[in-house]
C-alpha cells in the first residue's frame, strides 16, 4: 500500500517500476517493526551472498551490523559521475557533462527490468528537520537493503517525509540499482534541471546513499543558486563560551582533511577548565540561509555521519568513536572474529590475531594479504576507505541545536586545506569578497597515503569541487550574490592550516583538540575583541594572540613565527599559480569568473610588490 496520495510520487514511482520491474514495491514507512524485519532478511542471506550484511557483538556493540562492499566497488567515482544539464556550460568546466536526453537514453536499457525477481523499496526522507523551513524531501528507489538501512541513520527517513511534502512536485527522484555492480557501467548522474538523480552499478555508500553527496550537494547547490541559499561541504560547530553564548562556525575542508575531527573537538585541559565546550552540529554537510534577522542560519541536512575508520581512535576522536557504539553499520572495515567486533589500521596497535579483511579473506592478523595500490606493499586489514554509519543522536558532543528547524546562526567560515609551506596557521580575509577569492584558492597538497607523486598541489575551491552540480564561475557568482545580500550581517571568513611543516618535514601545528586554541582566535575576530596585524594577505594574529598554554614545549615562539610567517616570495609564485588555475582550469574551459575575483587577485599582487 503508497504512504502517500501524491500525485507527482505516484506517477514517477509508476514509471520507475515499470521500467525496472521489480517482482514486489514495499513502501518504507520507518518503522521499527520493519526495518527489524528488513535487517532479519539481509542477515539471514547465506555467507558469499554479495548483499549480505553481519550482526556484530549485540553485547559489545548493540544494534551494530557489518558488510562488505564488491573489492572494485569501495570508493565514489568521480570519472563516472556526471552533471546533466541542457548546455555543458550549465555544468561547467569541473563536471563531467552530457545532454540528459542522451543520457536517459544510455541508461534506460541498463535499468529495463533490472529489479526483476527482486524487491523495490521506496524511501521516503527528509534533509533537515521534518518541518524545516531548510528542509527538502527527497525520495529514493533503490533494490537494496544496504541503502535502506544506511538512509535510516544518514536521514530523517520514513512516512513523516511524504506527509512534509503534501502534494507537492518539490522533491528529488532518486533511483538507484546496485545492477550487476559491473565497474565498467558504472553511473552516478545528476539531472539538476529534472531534479533527479540515477545511479546504477554501485553499492557503496558515496554513491548509493543519494541524500548525501548527489542530493544535499550536487542537486542541493543549484537549487540554492536558483532559490537564493547555500550547500556547502562544510561541518558545523558550536563553541560554548564561559559565558553561556554559543558562536557557531561552518568549515570547508577537502575531503581527507578532518572535518569529523574539527567538528567533534574536545578542547584543550586549560580551556575546558575556564568552562569553554564544542558542540557538534554536523560534520560533512551544511544548508545556509539568510534567517529573519538578516544573518547567516545553518542547518546540517544529515541525520548521521559517514565517517572514515581508519585513523579514528579514543585520542584522535572519541566522539566520533563513541558515536558508533549502537546502531551503526560499519562497511569494508577488518573484523576481530574472537570477539565479533570491527578493527581497522589506527584504531589501536593491536590488530587482531585471527582477523577476516575486508576483502572477506580470513588472516592471523601478522600476514595479511589484501592489497591496496599496484605496488602490493600497501597491506591493510581494513579497506583505507572503510567506513562507520553512525546516528548523530549517538554523538556524545550533539548540539542542543541540532534538531532546531531554523538552524544556527553562523559568525564563522572557514576555508582550509593540507599545506607544507607558503599558508599560515590561520588568516583572516579583508572581506566577503576577499574570503570568496581565498574560498576559491582552496588547495590541497597530496600525501603519501594515496597512489602517485607526493606534494602536488590540487585545486579544490570551496573544498566543492567534486559536488558543485553547475559551472563554477557561476557558483562563485553566487557567493558574491550572498555575501552582498547579507551585507554587513555576513559572517567573517578565514583560511586556517594545520598541515604546516618544519624543513625536515615534520608537523609543526599539534592539530586535533589544540586546532581550539584556533577557533578561539577566529571567535574573538567575530567579535571584536582581538586586534590582528594586517599583512599582504590578510589579517593575522598578533604575537601571543594564539593562546598557547600548555603547549609552550611544543609550540614555542620561534615556531609560531613560523606557523604565522607570510613568505612573500611564495605568495607571489601562488598568484603565478591562481592566475594559471583560473584562466587555464577554469576561463580556457568555460567557466565564468566573476571579475570581483579577478579584482581580487591583483589587489593581492599589488600588496605583495613587485
Ligand atoms: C566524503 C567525502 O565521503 O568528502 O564525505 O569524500
Ligand atoms: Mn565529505
């Protein structure tokens, strides 16, 4: 029986069913009973059934499951995600692009029939509060259980969502089949202009979990250019002061760069002693909205986190540790079969004795064999990008605010990315206009852990470019747009680095629970209660301004110098490189750039000399 009398869901859902005919539709209303029953089915599938998913320890971690994704199958893939919008310069110069027509007519075939002798599952969910005036209803059909059960702890998912929506046409199509998994059919694609989405050939979560990066990005950015609001890839938190008042704070970073960390930070001894806390609003996703009073409000449209494993340990994010204790579903990580529980690389030094890979091969735990990269040195028991699905609600540093359906209101943004040299700790933009252009210049240094040379700079503005689901340059017109819209009530909008290196490539910024004394620099500009010395490129903080506490063995002021220095001889080979990233990357390649940006590239060069 439909959860809803919908017109517009009724006929698409009709379509979609007759296209892939599937022998049986169940409706998902977000009931315990049936997703207890949805779970009891996929963990009775026999061992080797692809889609089979494992009850963990229910002693040790309740409610938790387990699975493994296909070994080809294990990450999103941006060389088949595509943008589908009438022109290809709708979709720009950092998206893969072609005509929807040609497109619907390429992947029509590969979903004729593809269900058959399998069950439909329509999902029904919310991005944002159930009543938000920032929330959106999105409906996904997908052939797999997996997806069910991740869209229940990534989205406010159930009956609730279709009743959100009334009769309206606003609401996204998703459609996913998991198909043959077959890599080289593999499709991600957007349809921003249908608001739809198809993905097929895929059953891992960035990919198939389509509220998350297809939806509450890719979709959700052109819709906000359209309806005048924001989808960033941003975390946000809020940092409670002694006081009592909370200042929240929105952070870019490219992926691999600790938003997850950032946004559940424990604050160093000295600052939890003086009464200050950090609040997690969401790690991955934020909507932002002019609110009534003319600020800045945000909303994380998730519902849970889809965090990275490996690395995640009690030191380095306990919260986020402690978010997967109940009602997670952990994906391609190791499993320690002593115990039924799960174990990646970073979790402890311990690996367990007699381990299962995440390639499903049984190991003593010394001699492991699954391989990563050509080199077949790269060894892990756990997949590197091997996942957690865990409730927000589990999170131990939620914020109070989480569920409220008008957002925060944001003082704070944020950008950053991983910089050996030429970045500072942190810096401060002159202005909207001037932190749009440092927003922009977002930059990444590749590192070791992944295949290929080490060092080499990747552009990645806004930490959005894989997820800007139209051209860029018209993307940072719409920043400009906001940020005249929201005039003096905009929030401030920083740079911060914690990836800096000494000549012998050692960190010299402690990072994690200290990137505090950070955040609390970046809140005093906010509100004016810290003066800064204004260089080249920006406002710095003035010696002794970084509250260094505790840390004075490890960040004395020599390395503070250091960590703060502007070297202008640098500054002026990363004007060589923007200016060689705009007019090539982008300008040569169809993108727009707003000439405020332009402006903003030579006021810097004049302020660096000649
Ligand atoms: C993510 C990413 O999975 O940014 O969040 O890649
Ligand atoms: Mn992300």
């Amino acid at each position: 029986m439909s959860l809803t009398n919908n017109a517009n869901v009724l006929k698409w859902v009709d379509e979609m069913v007759a296209l892939c005919n599937p022998d049986k539709v169940v409706w998902i209303d977000g009931s315990k009973e049936q997703l207890d029953e949805l779970t009891a089915q996929v963990t009775s599938l026999p061992d080797g059934d692809p889609n089979k998913m494992y009850y963990l320890n229910q002693d040790k971690l309740p409610g938790c499951l387990y699975h493994r994704t296909a070994v080809n199958d294990v990450a999103r893939v941006e060389d088949r995600t595509f943008i589908c919008t009438k022109t290809k310069e709708d979709a720009g110069p950092t998206n893969n692009w072609c005509d929807p027509e040609e497109m619907y007519a390429k992947l029509r075939p590969m979903y004729k029939d593809v269900m058959k002798g399998q069950t439909m599952y329509i999902i029904p969910y919310s991005m944002g509060p159930i009543g938000s005036p920032l929330a959106k209803v999105g409906v996904e059909l997908t052939d797999s259980i997996y997806v069910v059960l991740n869209m229940n702890i990534m989205t406010r998912m159930g009956k609730a969502a279709f009743d959100m929506l009334g009769d309206s046409n606003d609401f996204v199509r998703g459609l996913h089949s998991k198909a043959n998994v077959d890599p080289e059919n593999r499709y991600i694609v957007q349809f921003p202009e249908d608001n739809t989405i198809w993905s097929i050939n895929s059953a891992y979560g960035g990919n198939v979990i389509l509220s998350k990066k297809c939806f509450a990005l890719r979709i959700a950015s052109f819709q906000g250019k359209n309806e005048g609001w924001m989808a960033e890839h941003m975390l946000i938190l809020g940092v409670q002061k002694p006081d009592g008042e909370t200042k929240y704070v929105c952070a870019a970073f490219p992926s691999a760069c600790g938003k997850t960390n950032l946004a559940m930070l424990i604050p160093p001894e000295g600052y939890l002693k003086d009464g200050y806390k950090v609040f997690t609003v969401g790690d991955d996703i934020a909507w932002l909205k002019p609110g009534k009073d003319g600020r800045l409000y945000a909303i994380n449209p998730e519902n849970g986190f889809f965090g990275v494993a490996p690395g995640t340990n009690a030191k380095s994010n306990f919260n986020a540790l402690a978010s997967t204790m109940k009602n997670a579903i952990f994906t391609n990580v190791a499993l320690n079969n002593a115990e039924n529980t799960v174990w990646w690389e970073g979790l402890d030094k311990n690996p367990p004795e007699d381990a299962t890979e995440w390639t499903g091969i049984k190991t003593n735990g010394k001699e492991w064999t699954s391989e990563i990269g050509a080199d077949g040195k790269n060894k892990k028991l756990a997949h590197p990008n091997s996942r957690f699905t865990a409730p927000a609600v589990n999170c131990p540093c939620i914020s109070p605010e989480f569920d409220n359906p008008e957002g925060v209101p944001v003082s704070a943004i944020v950008f950053g990315g991983r910089r050996a040299s030429t970045t500072p700790l942190v810096y401060q933009s002159f202005d909207w206009t001037h932190g749009t252009y440092v927003g922009s210049a977002v930059s990444s240094e590749t590192t070791a852990a992944a295949a290929g040379a080490v060092g080499v700079l990747r552009h990645d503005p806004m930490a959005m470019k894989p997820f800007i689901g139209y051209n860029v340059g018209d993307y940072w017109a719409h920043w400009l747009e906001m940020g005249e819209k929201l005039g003096d009530k905009a929030p401030k909008i920083f740079n911060v680095n914690w990836f800096k290196q000494d000549e012998n490539g050692n960190f010299i910024w402690p990072g994690f629970g200290d990137n505090m004394r950070v955040l609390d620099w970046i809140i005093k500009r906010c509100e004016g209660t810290v003066d800064a010395e204004e260089t080249a490129i920006g406002y710095l903080p003035k010696k002794g301004d970084i509250n260094v506490s505790g840390i004075e063995d490890e960040v004395t002021p020599e390395i503070m110098d250091k960590l703060l220095n502007v070297d202008t001889d640098l500054w002026k080979k990363e004007i060589v490189e923007m200016r060689r990233y705009y007019n090539d990357d982008i300008a040569a390649k169809g993108g727009k750039i707003p000439a405020a940006l332009y402006e903003e590239l030579d006021k810097l060069e004049a302020r660096l000399g000649k």
